[in-house]
C-alpha cells in the first residue's frame, strides 16, 4: 500500500468491516514478514547497518572464559558449580549450556556457551559475573556472542579510515531570529505531528512542518529549545535544523518509555522496564544518561523498580520519574538520585559519584536542587516517635558542607518549593494540631541570597484553610497561594486566593500581604513567565474557568472559560497563553490562544488531540540592566511594532473587505439567477392561474374553501329485537 493510512481511514475500514477498535490490543498486533503498510519507520537504516545481531538470533547467549581446564571424569562437577552460579540471575533454557571437550585431550578448552531465555537475562548476567573471581588462578570473562562474532569480523590488517571534509553544521536557532519573533509550538493529533508558528497577528497558526507516525508516543523539546525528541521502539532520537527538522542523532534503547534532557542539553536521561522470563522475578529497570551531540552512553544504571521507586513526582510501574534531578544551571554539572537512607551525588566528568562515596541521610524523604546553584535542600521527618524533629537542610555541593538548617515539629508532611532564579525557597508545612485529629499549614520561607540566609515563618489567619495550590512568581519576589475553609461545615467551598510580597514598603527583609480574593473558581495557579500576570484557573471541577490577573494593578483584566480544558501553558515570552482540550475528554478537543491580557485570538479544534507544548526558549544574552533599560524606553522601541501591526490590521481589514465583497457578489449572482428562472417560468405561471398575468400578490384575495373528502366506507347490519 502506497499511502501511509491516516487515522480516519483506519476507523472507517474498522467501522465499514464491523470491527471495534476500542476493543483490540494494537500492540499486539504484527505485520506479516517484510510488510509495513507504506509506514517506513525512522528506524529502517538501524535495521538494515547495525542489526546484525537481530539477525543472527543470538542476543540471548553469553561466553564465559578463563574456565578451569578439567579432564572428562570432572566435566559434571565444573558444570554443575557454573550452571548454579548462572542460574541465580535467569533461566538457562533446557540444552542452553554447553562447554566443548578438545578431542585429542578430552579436555575443556576453558570457556562455555550459555543460552538464556531473553536478551535482557543474558546481559544481566554478562553484567554481574564479568570479572567474578572463581579461585585465585581463574577470573570469568564474560562476553556476548554477538559481540564475539563481530570481533571475529575485524580484519587483521589495520586500514585507517576515510577522512570527510568538513561540513559546517545547521543553525539549531535559526528560528530564534524570526523577523516577526514568533514562537513555536508543537501539537500531536491522531497520527499526526505539526510544528506550528504562533501567528497571533494573523489569528492563525503558519505550518512549518508535518510528519504522520513521527512518534509511537510523545514529543518533547529540550530545554532550551535546540531539539526535538521523539519516542520509538528501538530508542530516542532528536530533531532540529535552520529550515526543517532533520534527524540530528539516535540513541538506541529498547523499549523506551521515558526520557528527561539536563537543564543544559548536554545530556539525555532514558529508561525502559523489561519483564522478566520468570514471572516470579521483578521487571528489569534500565537507564541510560547519552551525551546529546555524540549519541555515547556515558553511565548506565540496572536493577528493579524497587531500587528507582523514591523519589520523583511521576513514572510508570512504580518507578518514580525523574529518578534522576539535575542540578540548576547550564553546565549540567551534578545530578542527584535518593536511595534508602542516602543521597548519591554525580559529577558529569567522570560520571562516578562526589568524593566516591553517597551521602548517608538517615531516613531522609525528599530533596530538590536550587535552580540556579548547586545546592541541595532535604526534608527529613520526624523520628523516635517525635523524640528526634524532622528538619529541612541546605547543603552545598561538591563540599557537601550544610549551609542552614530548621528543625520542624509535629510534622505531618512537607513539599519545598524553589524561585526560579534560586532567591527564595518556600517550604510549606503541615502540622498536627495538640489534639493529633487534625493538622494546619505554614510555610517557612528561606532568603537563600542573604547572608546566613534567614529563614522567616508565615501562617495563614485562618489555621483550617487547607492549601490547595502555591506558586512563586517566575523571577520575581511575590507568590500566590490558594486556600480554602477545610472545615465540614463548608461543603465544597469556593477557595480564596492571595498573594505575598517577600518585601515591604518599609523593610524588604519581611514578607507582606498584598491582597487576598475571596470566593474563586480556581484551583491552581499560572504565572506568566516574565512575571506580573497571573491566570486564576479552575480545571476539573471548576470545568476550565479562567481570571487574568494583573497583579502590579491587583486587578482584573478578564475572566473567560475553555469548557473542560485540560491544560494551561504560557508561551515562553509571557504574551500569549495556550488552553488545550486533551483527549482525556471525548469532545470539543483542540486548542484555544489567548493574549496574555485574556483576549481569545483564535481557536483551533483537532480531533484525538494528545499534546501541545510550546518550543522553549533559552535565556536572553541580555543583562538585568539592559532589560531595564529597554522597559523604560519601551515606547520608542515599540513605534516601529505598532506600525507593524497597524499594517497587519489594514491588511486584514482588507481582507475582510475583499471577503464580504465576494460574499456580497455571490449573493447577487444568485438573486439574479433566480430571477431570470421566476422570468422563464412566467407563462407557465399565468398558465396555472387562468390567464392572470400579474405575479403581485397583493392583486389577488384569499378565500377559505372546505373542500369534503370521503375517507373509508363501512357498511353494518344492525338487528332489531321485538
């Protein structure tokens, strides 16, 4: 079949044949041998350069050398004591080990041949016995088959390789220097994903690029925007480029599922889970941290998912995502993991861990990084029953000296939240009450600039409001909190929302309350990302109300609805605002954009709409001085943009003038069509009229006729009794 098959024409085909798509695994479908239906997968080339091993069929067996040399009578016993060291890590299938006798000697020759039921098993294994110390006199080597079978491929004449010219590469931000400084999105909608430009002056996204089956699940940009990573079966690969989106590098994971960048591009987190050949074995977790601009796996990480299942906010089977948090910053230097008890810090250099040893924090519960620096802020909980309080600790990396610490009693849970530019940390505190039947909530609030970084205590007035949302402002000194009476008396309450200020009129070392909001439809909170303007949003419950806020002006701008959104993201300027419908619901899927002042510009409807994320932009080369700069002559910069629009309005007008003059032509072309028929049909009409001519209706009277029609006749003898 030519045609790739959009989604349409597989749900018609499924309707047309009576098959309900809704009730069929599609990944359990396989096409026939060599059959893709006119799909060709990006992966094609990795088939046809490097999958010899697929080929072969041998990815599941392992060589083990440096073996005992035992004559014939010791052949069991030495195959007994390897089969029991192997068969701890998976199961070797039946006839799946064998260990070959030289035929003059009637010796083994040193090494053995073991077949596993899976490839996983078989690397497992590769990975836990290579290097392991039989006895003093025999350490095993352990090897792939398929490895050793391409080793047996190099050729035994050294040839050096083919020198290319040098190439100069694509600008991988050429569309940061877009004249009408757009910014990017990218949507995925059935089998389709679409690079758009946000042209909200036109009031309607421009096409930069389409792919059907560009991904088998989800996009994601980095995270200053260079790439663009998609998800297939055999791995991750990014995209990007000057005019359109080339394949820039693969990196092969089997089974990827998800996928983290470090803060600055330079290295690429994938994990996948492997069920095991024992269905009594625990799923087999696999992470690899590549080198972006190389595709090179600088670390690896294996094991359970219990050994991946703390920390992290989200994940898959159990396994908290990201295991992995990078430390704030652009030079991607640290990134951090929590285990039982402890912190294991890494260095991007050698990938090994800080000073070689993990950091032990007796029963610590969570950590987070500074966004801007390296420092790490734990939460560790109470212990002894209270007798040893929970407290919350900064600590400096690499010297893993602690910069502050605050113990915290009668602790029920705690969520630390940083400011983006890494001034503030907001620690929000839940504490039981004397009674233990009930808790309230603070925050403590640390001023991680100042010196010996003071820490201040706010509480809300009413201790039974219970937080439903906190943001800080992106770069700013103000955040925002939602609250609402968590008493039974108030069913359902509509919450009310406030905002601080870490400075004051008087002492900018003291935080203050700006204003408080009483009875909103909101439940989370969206600041713009240059500060200032927030979106009071009410989703679920609240069914996809929204407030733009100004909160300079503590003001209203406007209030609006996306019926049912289901999310919100700001553009990475903080001029425009997306709302999405997912396919979590089943109508109405699509996406509206707004001004940042509440304004709707246009919407978008898409059916089976998974994503929409806005393309990143990284940091301005611009310092603060600079920006203040320009805000303060931000009317003589603007004259040349309003002149701009202004020309974009008259072109639209015109648009708009060409549009109704066409509409208004059609229209007097079919008036007068019709009448030239009502001509034609003129004689036929005085025809039907006995000779009048006149097609007036004033000329003729109306007269009300009873006109009697005989429906049904019966007939029925009736009998008369004397």
């Amino acid at each position: 079949m030519g045609d790739v098959m959009v989604l349409n024409d597989i749900e018609a085909t499924a309707a047309r044949i009576g098959i309900d798509l809704s009730q069929l695994d599609l990944d359990s479908i396989r096409l026939p041998p060599g059959e893709n239906f006119g799909i060709i997968s990006d992966d094609e080339d990795i088939y046809q350069e490097e999958n010899s091993e697929l080929d072969s069929g041998f990815g599941n067996i392992i060589v083990v050398d440096n073996l005992p040399v035992v004559p014939k009578e010791k052949y069991e016993k030495l195959e007994n004591v390897i089969r029991k060291i192997y068969s701890q890590i998976g199961l070797i299938k039946d006839d799946g080990f064998w260990m070959p006798l030289d035929p003059e000697t009637q010796k083994t020759l040193g090494y053995c041949f073991i077949e596993y039921n899976t490839p996983q098993e078989a690397e497992l294994a590769k990975e836990k016995t290579h290097g392991y110390k039989l006895d003093r006199s025999h350490i095993f080597a352990v090897s792939m088959f398929d490895d050793f079978d391409r080793f047996m491929k190099v050729p035994d004449q050294w040839a050096p390789p083919e020198s290319n010219p040098y190439k100069p590469g694509e600008n991988l931000q050429q569309w940061l220097t877009d004249e009408k400084a757009r910014d990017q999105l990218v949507i995925r909608a059935g089998s389709d994903t679409e690079v758009l430009w946000n042209d909200a002056r036109h009031l309607k996204p421009e096409p930069v690029y389409k792919r059907a089956f560009w991904t088998e699940s989800f996009v994601q940009w980095s995270p200053l925007g260079t790439y663009l990573a998609t998800i297939h079966r055999q791995g991750a690969a990014v995209w990007g480029g000057a005019s359109t989106f080339n394949r820039l590098m693969r990196y092969a994971h089997p089974q990827v599922r998800l996928i983290d960048f470090s803060p600055g591009e330079k290295y690429l987190v994938t994990y996948s889970s492997h069920e095991p050949s024992n269905p009594r074995d625990a799923n087999r977790v696999v992470i690899n941290i590549f080198d972006v601009r190389t595709g090179k796996v600088m670390r690896d990480f294996k094991g359970t998912p219990d050994d991946f299942a703390i920390g992290g906010t989200g994940g898959v089977a159990g396994v908290s995502w990201p295991v992995f948090k990078w430390a704030g910053g652009k030079d991607d230097k640290y990134f951090a993991r929590m285990g039982k008890n402890v912190i294991s810090v890494y260095e991007t250099e050698t990938f090994s861990l800080v000073d070689k040893k993990s950091m032990k924090v007796e029963n610590v519960m969570d950590f987070s990084w500074s966004p801007t620096d390296p420092i790490l802020a734990l939460f560790v909980p109470e212990l002894g029953g209270g007798n040893q309080p929970a407290r919350v600790s900064l600590v400096q990396i690499p010297n893993k000296e602690e910069l502050r610490q605050k113990n915290l009693f009668s602790v029920s849970d705690c969520k630390m939240y940083w400011q983006s530019n890494g001034e503030y940390l907001a620690v929000k505190v839940d504490r039981y009450t004397k009674t233990k039947k009930s808790t309230y909530t603070g925050f403590e609030l640390f001023r991680i600039k100042e010196r010996d970084i003071p820490i201040e205590v706010l509480e809300l007035e009413n201790k039974n409001d219970k937080i439903i949302a906190f943001a800080w402002e992106p770069k700013g000194h103000r955040f925002a909190v939602i609250h609402c009476d968590n008493t039974s008396s108030n069913n359902n309450p509509r919450p009310d929302v406030s905002f601080y200020s870490m400075r004051s009129g008087h002492n900018t070392g003291r935080v203050s309350k700006l204003t408080t909001l009483k009875g909103k439809q909101a439940n989370a909170l969206f600041w713009s990302p240059s500060g200032r303007f927030i979106i009071l949003a009410g989703l679920k419950g609240f069914n996809g109300q929204l407030e733009f806020y100004n909160v300079d002006e503590l003001e209203t701008m406007a209030t609006a609805e996306h019926f049912m959104a289901t999310d919100i993201e700001w553009d990475p300027t903080g001029r425009y605002v997306a709302t999405a419908v997912t396919s979590v619901h089943e109508m109405e899927n699509g996406f509206n954009i707004w001004s940042f002042n509440g304004k709707l510009l246009y919407r978008i409807l898409k059916d089976h709409f998974f994503q929409f994320l806005w393309r990143p932009r990284p940091p301005s080369f611009l310092t603060p001085e600079k920006e203040e700069e320009i805000a303060k002559n931000l009317k003589k910069y603007s004259k040349k943009y309003e002149a701009e629009d202004q020309d974009v309005s008259m072109f639209l007008s015109e648009q708009d003038r060409e549009k109704r003059r066409m509409l208004k032509e059609e229209w007097e072309k079919w008036v007068a069509e019709w009448k030239r028929l009502h001509e034609e049909d003129k004689l036929e009409r005085q025809k039907l009229r006995e000779g009048e001519a006149s097609d007036e209706e004033e000329e003729y009277e109306a007269k009300d006729i009873e006109v009697e029609e005989i429906l049904d006749v019966s007939e029925e003898v009736v009998s008369f009794e004397d």
